[in-house]
C-alpha cells in the first residue's frame, strides 16, 4: 500500500486531500504520477513536487511497500 497527501491546488482539483493505492506495478514517482494521471486527471499533479517520507525526491526515485508519497503544487505570492 502507498499512502498518498494532496496539498493545496491538486487537493482541490481532486475533492480529497489523501488516498491510499495498492503499490504493485508501481515503482517509481513517474508511474506513480502517470497511473493517477490516468485515474485522476489532473493538470497541478503533472508540475508538483514530490516528497517520499517527508524528503523531497525526482521523478526517478524508487517508491517502497508502505511509504507516504505527498505531491505539492507549486506556490506563487506576492
């Protein structure tokens, strides 16, 4: 299992703010991206950033049985 945090824009894009997705098949951020791409199209989730157990991580990095993955939109302020 993967559990998954949705911040800001791709919280609100998607109605939740978590979900929770069997991980087989699923080895790294870019299929993970893809395969809620496809299951949860959504434009933010494409240019968010990505963090593994709370470390900032590339579309490469490996995901393990049991982590929590947590995308993060980008911010603009003024």
């Amino acid at each position: 299992m993967i559990h998954i945090l949705l911040f800001a824009g791709i919280q609100e894009e998607l109605g939740m703010d978590r979900l929770e997705i069997e991980s087989e098949g699923i080895q790294t951020v870019r299929e993970l991206k893809a395969y809620l791409g496809q299951k949860y199209p959504s434009q933010v989730l494409k240019q968010s950033m990505t963090a593994i157990n709370e470390n900032f991580v590339t579309e490469e990095e490996e995901i393990k049985e049991g982590d929590t993955v947590a995308f993060i939109p980008p911010v603009s302020g003024g």
